[in-house]
C-alpha cells in the first residue's frame, strides 16, 4: 500500500498535482480493501479453530453408543439394540418389529400408548420363541396407530462410534457398522 501510494506521489504531472480529496479517497479505499483482507484472514483462522474444536470434541466419543437415523441396528453378542422414535402426536398402538437378514420377523415388541414426543424401546436379543438371536444386523420397524392405521414412524438407533474422520466437508463419526455420520445427525449420546 505504501509502496503504491509513494510511487503515485513520484510520478505525479508536476503541472497537475492530484487532486486532494481524490488522493484521501483513493487512501480510504486502500485502507477499506487492507481492512477486508485481514478480516479473511481473521474469518479463515476462527474457521480452523472451530474445525479443530469440533475434531476434539468428536474424538471424546470414540468407543460410546451414539443414536442415529437408521432402520438396521447391529446385535452384539450378549447386548441388545436400543432406539428411540420421535412421535409427533400420542398414539394408541406402539410397535416395534425386528426382523433378521432373511427377511424373517424375529421379534415384536407391543409398547402400548405411549405420548407424543420421544419413546424409547430396547431389544435384548431374545427371539419370540425365548431363544437368543445369532449376533448381527437386524432392521428395525417401528410402527404407530395414527388415524386409524399403523403408520411407520422414522427410528434412531444406537451404534457405536469407532472412529472419527476429519476432511473438507467437516467432522464425520464413523460406526462400527460402517456407517458415517456428521455431528449434527447425533440425536443421544450414551
């Protein structure tokens, strides 16, 4: 900026010096473009303090069960899958199917009425018929009585975290079963 305005002063027609008020323009336009470069560089460090601050904050939930979107949970063995739905009116009538990887209902689970808002539920791994389910991945259904009918209602289901990634896009949790998800797709930490 200096340099610019010493070299104008310099090579200015001695027989028209620069008009006054132009040059205190030109000088406050300098300054107004030096003030918005700095506030980019002030904005683009705030950025990648935020980023970090994110990053580390992901990081602490390494190893804990997290509640996601989701209709497939994962059945470790001797643990359960637990859920949540997000009912927006009460209803009469909560169900919640599990089915295995065939295609086969394992379980149904009848909550009864519940109100609106959040309703938990849990699944131990025992089979209608009393016996322990094989470990692995089972779709959720959650159905609600609303209107008459049995509606399917949107699950958050529980996973673990098992890493965190950090690129352009932003902090991502990734699950054990493989899924990803940013940080505000995290309904419930456990």
């Amino acid at each position: 900026f200096l340099k610019m305005l010493v070299a104008q002063m310099k090579f200015q027609n001695p027989m028209e010096p620069t008009d006054p008020s132009k040059f205190m323009e030109q000088m406050s336009q300098m300054t107004m473009i030096q003030g918005i470069s700095d506030m980019q560089t002030t904005f683009k460090g705030l950025a990648e303090s935020m980023s970090a601050g994110q990053a580390f904050q992901a990081s602490s939930l390494i190893g804990r069960d997290v509640l996601v979107p989701g209709e497939t949970g994962n059945l470790l063995p001797g643990g359960s899958i637990r859920g949540q739905v997000d009912l927006q009116e009460s209803t009469t009538a909560l169900r919640v199917s599990i089915t295995d990887k065939s295609g086969r209902v394992v379980k149904v689970m009848e909550l009864g009425s519940q109100k609106a808002g959040k309703a938990d539920f849990s699944w131990d791994g025992k089979l209608d018929d009393g016996t322990k389910a094989a470990a692995g991945a089972y779709k959720v259904k959650v159905e609600a009585m609303t209107e008459g009918s049995m509606k399917v209602q949107e699950a958050n289901l529980s996973a673990t975290v098992e890493s965190v990634n950090i690129d352009s896009k932003g902090v991502a949790l990734n699950l054990q079963d493989g899924r990803q998800f940013g940080l505000k797709d995290i309904k419930e930490i456990f």
